[in-house]
C-alpha cells in the first residue's frame, strides 16, 4: 500500500486553528495535501456523529483541532469538546476500530508550524493504517 | 392490605398527589405492568416485585410533552429508576417539587427474554416466588429455577438497590445483589484482538431492524426530535446498512455517556435481544474513571459531559 494516499477530514476552529492552517499557508509552510478542511466556530461545536459520517463517507482518518485550553474563544468550548471526545476514542477503541484514525488536536493561530506538523504526523499514521474498512457504507450490506 | 398500598394511600393524601406512577400485576405472569393511579382508593392494586422491571421514569419526560399543567406526580422508584428521576431533575427536565420519589428496596427484576430463553415454546400460566427460587408452571410442566439466573444483566452487579434520593422509603433497604463484578464482561470482551471486537458488534447491531424500541424505552431519551428522524440534514439512512446501524447504536451510546443509569430498559425492549449494554457500560466506567462521575446520584453535580475540570487528562491529545 505504498502508493496509498489517505484522504483525512479536518474539522478547524475558527479562531485558532483555522487562523494557525492560513498562517502555514501564508508561511509557504509544506505540508501533505491529503485533507480536507470544514471551518467550525469552535470545537465544541464538533458532534462524535460528524466524525463518524466523515468515517462512514469514506474517509480514512478524522482530525479535530481547536484552541489551545484556556484560549477558547468561547472560554469553554474545548474544554467540553475534551470531554466528549475522551470519550468517543475510548468508545471506538473498545469496538475495535483503529484508534489512530481519529485524532485530536490543539493549534494556536501562532502555530503554522505546528500545524503542518500535525497534518503531518496524521496523514502518516493514517497512511500507514492503511485505507479504512471499518464502518464505511457499502452497498448492500 | 399489603405495606406498600397501605402507605402510598397515605402518601396519596398527605402530598395531595394528582397521579402516581406504580406497578400493578400484568396480564401476562412475571411481567408487572406500569400503572397510574389517581385516587388513593385506587392504590389497592399496587405491587411491587421481582417482575416489575420498566423503568417508570420514562413516564415524567413523556408526560412533559402533552402536558403544561404542573401537577403533583408521585413515582415508585427501584434504585436504577431514582437514578434516572434525579439525572432527569438535573438536566431540568421538570421541578424537583413537582414530584414525589418513592423508593422500594429493589432485589433485582427478572430479564423476560431470558426465561423465554429456557422454556423455549412452553408457555407459563403461574409463578410464585419462594425464597430464591422462582417456581413456574403450566400446562402439564412445573421448573423451579434460582432467581439469580433469570435477573438482568444490569442487576446482577447492581451497587444501588436503593433509591439514593428519595422522599419517602417504604421497607427495609435491600442488599446489592453484586454476585459478579461490575466491570468483567468488559475485562474480558478487551482480551481479544480489535478485528473480533468489530465482529462481534457488527454481529450484534447488524440484527437491528432499526424499531428504536431501546431509545423509546429509555427515559434519559427525551429530545424532541432525535437524530435518527432528522431529514434535514438526514444524518444516518434510515435502512437497513449496516453502517447506519452501527452510527446509530454508537451515537445512542455516545448521547447516553455520563446520564445512563444501567437500568437495562433498553436491553429489555430489543425484540432481537441485542447486547446494547456492553458498549454503554464501557462508556460508563469510562466517565466514572477519567471524570470521577456516577449518574443519578444528587441534584447538585453536573453531568460528566456537560461540565469540565481544567485540568481533566488529556493523553490522548497530538
């Protein structure tokens, strides 16, 4: 599977890490190509069935990214947002889905960098998992 | 005229109740069936027992909905359904004076699915309890079978028996039952490797026919419109792929995270006896770990997931 190229959803908070991806982008920071960007006010605002239609739909790996804790724009959006994806990885780890297709992360709007570190790292975990199986929506089944 | 009846009347009368939530016997045997009583003359047919396993508080959150009166609403409560009174008080769902909780010692409620298990096509027409066992019979055919082996899943290893809030207790409080650990089917489903996991639940909510028995009888299910019955967006397909099954049962899950009081409703109504419990019960002990929570167990502390500590774990963050 060498020449697998996984296709990610990203899932960026308007105020941090979407700001962190345009100053990579300004920056002419590299980074992989392989995801797909939805702007979200904040990541609280990510619901665990967006990233399981995203799995559903075929894609091989989901990213959630927002401010860092305590620079929510929102005071406590991320905070909450933490909660609830503990408890969606754990969830999905205890069902036998990779844990690594689904991951989370904090970007500041400073973080260019980090941000193309971050694709980075995911799109080579991802890639390495290989193209996703489980839960995807298959014709007649 | 039992304990019980004798003081629900009272009850009736000093809280001046407009409706009471009880048992009274069901028309078939071992299945007690939810009843409303609305004078207190009418307590007489009150029971409780090992045969009384709906969970009553389903009933307060229907009634919100048609109803925008406020009337006084008295509810008998096994442990797991106090839980659920007091998480559904929590999330302001309706007034905490509006309702009168009347606790019961629970000693476990028998799972119908596993007896019909064990009889197979015999059908029973009488039962009685003595001790332990529970003696049924019919037509040319008497069992004797022990009690332990034909509760819930969820009462085997209950820890609260008993109401942990209530107005008025009536007997004496019962013991857990606790004859196996909360946590070992759990312990042992993650002994085996990711892919048979995946199977197994593939195996199990692929049987869904999608009748949502399991969200209509939980009473922590109680929004207006769920997401399975949303056309726009529509979410999740509404037939029968298995993917949408299991987003389904994932997110029912997910929903129920840090509110599910274990009473086993839902295990009870899946006409296809799914094991819709494991993955609940996982995410339980997930909040009860990471977040230090029990659902249902005061009026003053948040849920798990509608709160946050600014120091809770975050290992699992890149």
């Amino acid at each position: 599977m060498s020449d697998f190229e996984p296709k990610i959803m990203t899932f960026l908070c308007n105020w941090c890490s979407y700001a962190g991806a345009d100053l990579a982008g300004v920056s002419r920071i590299q980074y992989p190509p392989n995801t797909r960007v939805i702007r979200v006010p904040c990541s609280g605002r990510v619901d665990p069935l967006f990233i399981l239609k995203c799995l559903q739909d075929g894609y091989d790996g989901v990213l959630v990214s927002g401010c860092h804790p305590g620079d929510c724009h929102y005071i406590s959006g991320n905070y909450v947002a933490r909660r609830k994806f503990a408890v969606l990885k754990k969830a999905l780890e205890f069902m036998g889905m990779e844990p690594d297709r689904v991951q989370f992360s904090w970007v500041s709007a400073g973080e260019g960098e980090k941000f193309s570190q971050v694709i980075s790292k995911v799109t080579e975990t991802v890639k390495a998992l290989g193209p996703a199986k489980k839960l995807v929506k298959r014709i007649g089944r | 005229m039992s304990e019980l009846t004798e003081k629900i009347k009272k009850i009736f009368t000093d809280e001046k109740l407009d409706i009471l939530i009880g048992y009274e016997k069901g028309s078939l045997p071992l299945r007690g069936t939810p009843c409303f009583i609305e004078s207190a003359e009418d307590a007489d047919k009150l029971i409780f027992d090992s045969t009384c396993h709906n969970n009553l508080a389903k009933y307060l959150t229907d009634q919100k909905k048609t109803e925008v009166d406020a009337r006084k609403i008295g509810i008998v409560v096994k442990g797991c359904d106090a839980r659920a009174v007091v998480q559904l008080v929590v999330e302001k769902q309706f007034e905490r004076e509006n309702i009168v909780i009347i606790g019961v010692p629970c000693k476990g409620v028998i799972d119908p699915s596993k007896l019909r298990a064990k009889l197979r096509d015999k059908e029973i027409s009488d039962f009685r309890f003595d001790g332990n066992k529970i003696i049924v019979s019919g037509e040319n055919f008497q069992e004797t079978f022990d009690k332990n082996e034909l509760l819930s899943d969820g009462c085997l290893s209950c820890k609260y028996p008993n109401a942990p809030q209530y107005d008025y207790f009536i007997g004496d409080p019962a013991e857990p039952i606790a004859s196996k650990d909360e946590y070992a089917d759990i312990d042992e489903f993650e002994k085996k490797p990711p892919d048979e996991r995946w199977e197994y639940f593939e195996k199990e909510y692929g049987k869904c026919i999608r009748c949502y028995a399991c969200r209509n009888a939980c009473p922590m299910c109680y929004c207006e419109q769920c997401f399975v019955d949303c056309s726009m967006p529509q979410w999740i397909g509404k037939g029968g792929n298995l993917s949408d099954k299991m987003i389904f049962h994932i997110v029912r899950a997910m929903h129920l995270a840090g509110r599910c009081v274990d009473c086993g409703a839902c295990a009870a109504a899946c006409p296809l006896n799914i094991d819709v419990r494991l993955l609940g019960k996982r995410i339980e002990r997930e909040v009860a770990e990471r977040f230090d929570f029990t659902a249902g167990m005061d009026f003053e502390t948040p849920p798990a997931l509608a709160t946050f500590r600014e120091d809770d774990k975050q290992e699992f963050i890149m």
